[in-house]
C-alpha cells in the first residue's frame, strides 16, 4: 500500500490518547529478502521504505516523538559488506529525506554511539540535526550504534566524575537524574515499544526508559509493516489500561 492511502482506520484514533512517544525495533529484514531468494541489502532497502511511510504516518497522525533502532552496537559485528551498505543507505535516507524533514517540520536526532559511523555518514547526520533543530514538529529519533548497556555504562561513568568533583551529593542521584544523563535525556520513555517480525527481546534498546512501556510484538516482517497495522497497535494501545504498578482503580 502507498504511504498515500488514506487509511480507513486512522480517523478512529482518539488524539486525546496518541502515545507521546513511540519506539521501534525494525526486525526483519533479512528474513523478508531470504523469503525471496534475495540479496539480505535487498531487505534493507525495502525496510528503509517501510520507514519513510511509518515516519510519514507518525507526522499525519501527530505523533510527537518516534524512536527507531536503526543499527545496534552489535550489528558492527555482521559482515562488512552488509555493515557498508546499511551505512550507504542511511546515508541516501538522510539525503533524500532532507527535504521532506525540513518542509514538514521534522527535527531529527541521533541517539547512540554517532562517533563510530563513517564519517561521510557523520558529517551528513550532523549537517540534518543542525538544518532542523529549530523544527518543533515529529521528533525523529534514530538509534545508530546504539546499545542500551553501554548507554548506561556512559551515564555512570559521567555521574560518577561529577560526584568525584564534588558536583553531586550522591545522597540526591535520583530516576530522574539518571534519565537526564542518557541519551534520552530531553524526552519523556517511549509509552509504546514495537517490535516487528515476531523475536520476543529487546535486543540491548533503550533499557532504561522501557521500565513502564507497553509492549507489542508484531509477527509481519519491516518491510511488510505499514501504515495500516500501524494504526492498529495505536488503537490497541488506547485500549489498554496503563497501571504503573498501581491497581486499576
Ligand atoms: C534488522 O533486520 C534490521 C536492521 C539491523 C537494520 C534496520 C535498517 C533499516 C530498516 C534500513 C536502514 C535504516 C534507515 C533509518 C534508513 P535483520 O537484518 O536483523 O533481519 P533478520 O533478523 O530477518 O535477519
């Protein structure tokens, strides 16, 4: 289905109720392509189609912030020609959608270790995050040489110098003082975590924030998710009862 469609879905969605902030794990890829007797880039590819319409759709539907795992500190260790293209594609994304981030009020912003990508690929995310950071629309998130271990190893490690230097009483390290030092520091958790193409993990994403998160798994493949199912999992989020560990009354 093109990204154009007007859903017959969509209007039911109660805007009072929209997750402020929506993160994704895009899984699947490979197997969509192996499915095909193709080529795992050939997945990738289409897997970055799925996300320009589900960035599309977040905008239309007046999503605040979307969170994707584009590439994990692991994904380091696949094999250097897959490494190489995952980087060429997301350097195309950054520059074919430059454009469609500045006229529709996207600000984009990199979470993860950004300083391990080429530095084409750097210098091309640096250069988007600076031409939309006044944007004040969709917040784009994308999680690049992300891992939630070593996010959180950088939070001790800068908490524990301020203690040392006499900054912070460890007496007042506080949740919140610790979610200011992540990555994430500037966003409220993600309320809805989707995972596509069925894995029952998290993978190393976001382990920190996801403490209260509402959870969905989706068995479709990336490069088969779209709008549709999308709105889905929105309308089935505002079904739920969220407790924070509460009862329900
Ligand atoms: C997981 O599929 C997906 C990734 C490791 C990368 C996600 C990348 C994209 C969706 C495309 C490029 C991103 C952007 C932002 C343009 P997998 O390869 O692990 O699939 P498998 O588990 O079926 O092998």
């Amino acid at each position: 289905m093109n990204s154009n469609t007007p859903s017959v879905v969509s209007t039911d969605l109660n805007p009072e109720k929209l997750p402020a902030h929506v993160a994704i794990i895009m899984d699947g890829n490979g197997r969509w392509a192996k499915k095909r007797l193709l080529n795992r880039i050939k997945g990738h590819e289409k897997g970055s189609e799925t996300v320009r319409t589900i960035v599309r759709t977040c905008r239309e539907i007046g999503i605040p912030i979307l969170t994707l795992y584009a590439f994990s500190t692991e994904n380091w260790q696949r094999p250097k020609s897959e490494v190489t293209a995952l980087m060429s594609l997301l350097k195309k994304f950054l520059e074919s959608e430059k454009t469609e981030m500045l006229d529709n009020n996207i600000r984009l912003n990199a979470i993860g270790q950004t300083e391990r990508l080429p530095e084409n690929v750097r210098k091309t995310l640096y250069k988007t995050m600076d031409l939309t950071k006044k944007n004040d629309g969709l917040r784009l998130n994308l999680a690049l040489s992300y891992g939630g271990r070593s996010e959180i190893l950088r939070m001790v490690k800068q908490i524990a110098i301020k203690v040392k230097d006499g900054h912070i009483d460890p007496d007042l390290i506080t949740s919140e003082l610790i979610s200011e030092h992540l990555y994430t520091g500037d966003m409220p958790d993600p309320d809805l975590l989707i995972r596509t193409s069925g894995e029952m993990r998290i993978s190393n994403f976001l382990l920190w924030q996801i403490a209260y998160t509402e959870i969905c798994i989706t068995d479709t493949l990336w490069p088969d998710f779209g709008k549709d199912e999308f709105v889905q999992i929105l309308k089935d989020y505002q079904r739920r009862e969220r407790r924070f560990g509460r009862t329900g009354s």
